[in-house]
C-alpha cells in the first residue's frame, strides 16, 4: 500500500506535493515563489511538520547532488534559507539537523560553487536567534571544514580567494553562533581554537599593509570586504572582543605558536600586528593576561636565537604600551624579573657563546650582535612597562631592578676571574641602562619617599665604580630623578650664558619635603660628585652629567643652605685642578676649571646678587683674555684648546673662597660656612666600591678585628692636639694613606696565597687568647661578696681574696660594647 502511495502523487502527503510544487521544470526558471509562499504558511500552520518537511528536502538535495542536478541544489537551498527565516517555533531543531545535514553534504562536495554555496546559508543560519536551547546539536565538521576552507590552494586566484573569504565567513558564523551559548559545545576549547585562530591569521599575513589602521573594530565598506586579510581581521577582533577572562589564554597561546611555526617573529612587523589587533580588541582589564603569556613563552624559548627572542620582546614592548595604566597585573615585580632574568642569561650566552646545551649535529652559534640587539631590546620594554605604572609601583621598580645590580659589598662578593669581572660588567651596565629608562620621566613630590636611603646607597656607590661608563650611567639616573620640570636638555651643553633667561628655565621654590631630603641625603651627594670629578678615565660626557647634576639640583632642590654647599664643592673641585694631588691629566683639570666656571656663572644669576654676578664675570672675562683653555667653550670643543701651564695661573683668574664669602655673606648667605673650604668624609662605602674580590672583602674584616684584638690593648698616651699637630696630620696624611694600602694589601695576599693551615692556626690562636681573656672575666663576676673581716674561708679551708667591683673591672676591647 505504501508503495502504491508513492506512485500515486494524489495520494501523497500534502507536506511533499507542496515541496515538489516549489521545483520548476526548468531550474533556470528558480524557485516558484507562489508555491514557496503555500510551503511556508502549511509550515507556519503546522510547526510539527517542519521536521519532515526538512527531511524530504534533504532527501531530494543529496539526490539532486549525486546527480549533478545543480540547479535544483540551488533551489532547495533557498527555500531551506526561507523556511529558517519564517519559522521559529520550538520544533525548528529537528529541521535544522536536516540543514545542517544539507549544508554539510555542499560542504564535503568538491565544488567550490556549492561550498560557497552551502557556506552563505550558514551564515544565514548564525545570524538566526534561536527560541529554544539546542543541548546535542555538534560545530566539529563545519570548524575542521571551514578552517581548510580559509587554507585552499586551488589553482584559479579568483575562485581561491572565494573559497577562502567563504572558510572566514563560516567561522565567523560558528563563533557568532556559539560564543554566547552556554549549551551549545564551547568553541573556546584548544581543539577548536587551534583550528580557527591560525586559519585567520594564515589569511592576514597574506597582505601589505604592515599595521592595523584603526585600533577597535569598525563598519567596513563591501570593497573592503573582498579582500580576505580585511575579512579576517574583523572576524579576530570579533572573537577576541568575546573573550571572557578564562577564554584569554586559549585564544592568545595559538597565536604564538603560529608565529612560532611560521618563524614570524624576526621580521616582527606581523608579530607587532597581530598583537596590536589583540590589545585593542580584548577588554581593557585582560590586557596583563596577554603581558603574562608572552612573558611565558619569552621564558619557554630562552634558548632559541637571539633574533626570535628579540622579536618576542619588541611585541611586548608595543603590548606595554597599549596596556592601559596598571593593567600589568598583580605580579608587576614578577614581569621585571622575567626580563631582567633574560637579560642575565643574554650577557652569559654572549661570554660563553653557548646556549649550554646538547646539539644533535653540532652547536648554534651565538651572534653577539644578535645578542646586543636583543639586550637593548629587553631595556626598552623594560621602559615601555615602567611608563604604563604609577609612581609608587615606578618606585619599587627601581628599587627591585636596583637591588639586582652586582655591587661589591660585605654581604654579596662579585664573581672572581676575568670571565667573572667581563660578566659583573656588563650585568651592571645593562642593569643601569634599564633602570636609566625607568627613571626617564620620573615624576614624584616627595623624593624622601619615592628614593628611600637604601635604594640611594646602592647607587651611589656605583659612582666611585673604576669603569667610567658605569659612572656615567649613575650620573644620567641621577639626572632623571632630580629633573621634574624637563630642563635637563638645557643643560646637555656646558656653557657661559651671560642671560640664562632665554633658557627659559621653569623653576619652583624648594618645598618643604624636598628640603628634608636635602637634609638627609645632600652631604652624601655632594661626596660622590666631589669623588667622580676626580676619576682619571672622565671624558667630556662625565663633566658634562656633572654639569647637569649640579644645575637641577640647584634649580629643582636648592635653598640658600644648599647654594652655599654647592658653591663651597665647586670652589673645591677647583681646588682638586689647582693643587692636583691626584695627578690629573691635562685635559681634567681643564675641564674642572672650565666645569666650575659655567656653574658659578649659572648660580651667580639665579642667585641675583650683583655683587657676586660681578665677581664672577670678572674671572670669565679675565679666562677669556689670558685663559680661553679654563672655559667651557675652549675645553668642551671637537678640539680642544689646552695648555700646559696650569701651575702657573695667577689669582686674577681663579675664583677666590674669600671674595664670594664676602659678597653672599652681605646678602644674607652664611658667610662663616661659605668661608670654610668643603672637606668630604671618606667612609668604608668609597674604599669598598673598588673592590672586585672576595679576598679583599675579607680583608675589611679583618682589618677592624686587627684594630680590636686584644693584643693592642696597651694604648699610647693621648697626645696633645696643637697647631702643628695638625698641620703634620695634613701633611703626612698621603703618606699614611699609602702606608694603610701597603698593609691592607699584604692582608688580602696573605688570606689569597697562605696555606689553609697557617691561616687555621693565626685564627685559633686569637680565639684561644679570647678565650682566656672571657674565663678570666667570669672568674672574676662569679666570686662571692667579701666578708666583713676581708676573708672568707672555703669548705677546704684555704683564704680567698676581694672581689673586684664589676665597675672596677678592665674589659678586653672585643668585649665592651
């Protein structure tokens, strides 16, 4: 009976004669729209139909396909596409497993009209909001199919470019359609990332333009909708605008490893796009997620070349700066320590020229230019990091980076050797450079607490560092901490300006918590740049820091106290060229005169004293006439003008201590200070800097043991201090310094060069007489009181005598605190 039924087409059902009526004889004709318009209100009438009517129509498709009836294939599919945009009732998903089952057939087919095909109804279909939830239906084919889609290679540019704008529509159409949908299977999964992600980047990489042109995603007009970079890239700001904070890391770790694969990080300029389109399309508060990620895949290839990491870190760069302030995340110490840890390992991977590890076929060979660029990479995006923090997280940055610095002190000894000291150096330069762009543009009130004493320790003490480059850098950081108003590019030249106001200096008064820091830290500043003005290996960029350092602090930090101490280091740096007990060469005491000459003509005008002015520009003029080679403009030029009788310069031409205390004390300046030449206090801070071994670390301690040991405890009679006392001490003081190096020296060569033994036994020895000296002490704190008679009688009978009083008692040196 069924048979004759469907032989019979009045005794079909009505649902299937009013799909056959929708086929023309001719499929050139297309779809009978009458007929569509009976189908589509017999499916609005009966919902319950839509599943077989869906099921007929996909009967008839997969027969037309096989038959290469296209044109009936076309028609199916419109009245498909009608039906989904007329019907949402809840019965729709069982006629949309009969659509996709059709668009899939398209899909598999190996014609690109009917992938193209099956494609735009699809996308019809994402763009349909469903009514009901769908719990089983699967995206697997159409994300694995679309994605060789956006992958083809056909032989005609035309029809390929279609196929693949077609594979970006359809995953633009699944990700539209599942993103949102908890029920639906989560296309955030790696499985489907790993396909859809690289498939639109494969798409974008394929075009000329080097970066993105608009930085969030915007309407496009239909010509630049034909070019598949432009189609993939809207539909990646899509995904990643989608994003949820636990999606992030999925969506961006395929990313890495498509650049990987396609060694796409060297030329960086797609690399720099990519993450450009990621930065500006993710929300605001993810952006440390995506600073994390590349950090960790920075640390996974720290052994790759040197041009891949380099590309690594100039997109972290350009990701810094795209990050919005702050959005570094929790862990902002963490991030500087990735870099600051590649950096080490950079500096080793250029001394060693390994990577220190097993190669099958031979070793990589380091470039150490290659090594170099990425150096300077790792410090500029260190900078770009700093720049995006506040000033309390820029502080402790620096005090971090800071602290990494290898210093020679009592409790961290350098690496010994020369590979050691190659290695000590260039660690502390490429740790300066990057502390010298996180200072850059350093903006704090109140400087007691941005720069706390620990952090101005360690780096003051780089100042009295041999190597002159490292000196220069601390100069340079010091610059940038000082200089709040930009005026430091005022002073990169040194000069004798006779008006300083076409500088245009912008200058505020002291306030109060600069004036407490000039109170705390100002005599140890003044120390290091009196010691550096006096280092041999200076050039004209360290009197030109110099210069600088002096003039900021004057501006940004100055009161009159402050003037006068600055005036008094000048005069005295003066004094440094004039007497040369250093042994300067010619150019240094040239450039000192010539250093103090623009300082004092620069203060005499901000300080507005004519009378002083007038001294001052007294001695220039004077300088100008006799002695151009003591001013700024003779020393500091391409070629310099020096001479070689400087121990003959008459008073006319020196600026006299005596002169400006008379004509600032008349003003209200503190003459009695200003009389009295500046003297620094050396400290164990300035002989330690120099130090580069363990040895001589050891040396100091046993230098203040030796100077407390017992065995000095006969002392000399105190010596009675007159005028000539003094003047002996002055005098013999180089003498004494020499005599003081002689012994320290001997010191080191004996803990480096004696036997172990020798050194066991000097120790034992001393520690024995301690021991001797302590029992002594105890015996004598653990007697009895005397008794009333003056004796007392032990249990054996025998005397004993007084007790001393506690206050009475002598008390070796080593045991008094």
């Amino acid at each position: 009976m069924y048979g004759v039924c469907g032989c019979c087409g009045a005794l079909r059902p009505r649902y299937k004669r009013l799909v056959d009526n929708i086929f023309p004889e001719d499929p050139e004709d297309g779809l009978v729209k009458t007929n569509m318009e009976k189908l589509t209100f017999y499916a609005l009438s009966a919902p319950e139909k839509l599943d077989r009517i869906g099921s007929y129509l996909s009967e008839k498709l997969i027969r037309d396909v096989s038959r290469h009836r296209y044109g009936y294939v076309c028609i199916a599919m419109e009245a498909l596409d009608q039906l989904l945009m007329a019907c949402h009732c809840q019965s729709i998903n069982l006629f949309v497993e009969s659509f996709l089952k059709m668009v899939a057939k398209l899909l598999e087919s190996e014609k690109p009209d009917l992938q193209i095909l099956g494609t735009n109804s699809f996308v019809k279909f994402a763009n349909i909001e469903e009514d009901t939830p769908s719990y089983h239906r699967s995206y697997d084919f159409f994300v694995s199919r679309f994605s060789e889609m956006c992958h083809s290679s056909h032989d005609d540019l035309d029809i390929r470019t279609k196929i693949r704008m077609s594979g970006i529509k359809g995953l633009q159409g699944v990700v539209r359609k599942t993103v949102n949908d908890e029920l639906q299977a989560n296309i955030w999964d790696p499985q489907h990332m790993d396909k859809i992600v690289p498939s639109l980047l494969y798409n974008l990489q394929h075009t000329e333009e080097a970066e993105s042109r608009s930085p969030s995603p915007l309407q496009t007009t239909e010509k630049e909708k034909e070019n598949p970079a432009e189609l993939s890239e809207r539909c990646l700001r899509e995904l990643l605008g989608r994003a949820a904070y636990g999606n992030i890391k999925n969506a961006i770790k395929p990313v890495m490893i498509h650049l990987d694969n396609h060694s796409l990080w060297e030329p960086k300029t797609f690399a720099v796009r990519c993450f450009k389109i990621i930065m500006y399309s993710i929300q605001p508060q993810y952006s440390h997620l995506v600073i994390q990620q590349l950090l960790g895949h920075l640390d996974a290839n720290s052994k790759s070349a040197a041009s891949v990491r380099a590309g690594i870190v100039e997109v972290l760069s350009e990701a810094a700066v795209i990050a919005a302030s702050g959005s570094v995340g929790p862990t902002v110490l963490e991030v500087f320590n990735t870099l600051l840890r590649q950096l080490r390992l950079s500096i080793d991977y250029a001394l060693t020229g390994s990577y220190d590890c097993a190669i099958i076929g031979g070793t990589k060979i380091i470039k150490e230019h290659e090594e170099r660029m990425f150096q300077e990479a790792v410090i500029k995006t260190t900078g770009s990091f700093a720049s995006t923090l506040p000033t309390y997280q820029r502080s402790e940055v620096m005090l971090f980076i800071m602290s990494k610095v290898p210093l020679p002190s009592l409790h961290h000894p350098l690496d010994t050797g020369r590979a050691g000291e190659n290695r000590n150096r260039l660690t502390q330069i490429m740790l300066l450079k990057s502390l010298l762009q996180v200072s850059t543009g350093f903006q704090c009130s109140n400087m007691l607490t941005a720069l706390p004493s620990s952090f101005l320790d360690r780096l003051l003490s780089a100042t009295l560092m041999e190597d002159a480059e490292i000196r220069l850098f601390v100069l340079q950081i010091l610059i940038s901490f000082i200089d709040r108003h930009g005026n430091k590019h005022k002073f990169q030249t040194i000069s004798t300006i006779s008006d300083i106001s076409i500088l245009k200096l912008k200058v505020d008064k002291c306030s109060r918590q600069d004036t407490v820091f000039m109170k705390k830290h100002s005599q140890q500043l003044y120390r290091h740049m009196y010691l550096s003005c006096k280092e041999e290996s200076n050039n004209r960029a360290h009197y030109e820091a110099l210069y600088s350092l002096l003039a900021l602090t004057s501006i940004e930090l100055a009161n009159e106290e402050v003037v006068v101490d600055l005036i008094r280091l000048v005069l005295a740096m003066q004094e440094v060229a004039l007497v040369n007990e250093d042994n300067l060469p010619l150019y240094n005491r040239c450039a000192l005169y010539a250093l103090g000459a623009a300082y004092l003509n620069l203060i005499s005008q901000l300080t507005t004293v004519p009378a002083f002015c007038q001294h001052i520009h007294e001695v220039i003029e004077m300088r100008q006439k006799e002695a151009p080679y003591l001013l700024p403009e003779g020393v500091f030029a391409e070629k310099p003008r020096l001479s070689r009788n400087l121990d003959r310069l008459g008073p006319e031409i020196l600026f006299r201590q005596s002169k400006i205390s008379e004509v600032l004390g008349g003003s209200g300046y503190n003459s009695d200070k200003l009389s009295t030449p500046y003297v620094p206090q050396l400290t164990d801070e300035d002989r330690l800097s120099k130090r580069k071994s363990i040895g001589e670390t050891i040396s100091l301690q046993v230098e203040v043991e030796s100077r407390n040991s017992p065995e000095k405890e006969e002392r000399a009679p105190a010596e009675e201090i007159t005028y000539e006392t003094l003047k002996k001490a002055i005098v013999d003081s180089v003498a004494v310094e020499e005599q003081e190096r002689e012994r320290r020296r001997q010191v080191v060569e004996k803990f480096q060069k004696a036997p172990f033994e020798e050194i066991a036994a000097h120790c034992g020895a001393r520690a024995t007489l301690l021991q001797s000296k302590l029992n002594q002490i105890f015996e004598i704190t653990i007697r009895p009181p005397p008794s009333p008679s003056g004796t007392i009688t032990a249990a054996y009978g025998q005397p004993q005598s007084h007790s001393i009083p506690v206050y009475e008692m002598k008390f070796p040196d080593l045991c008094v605190y």
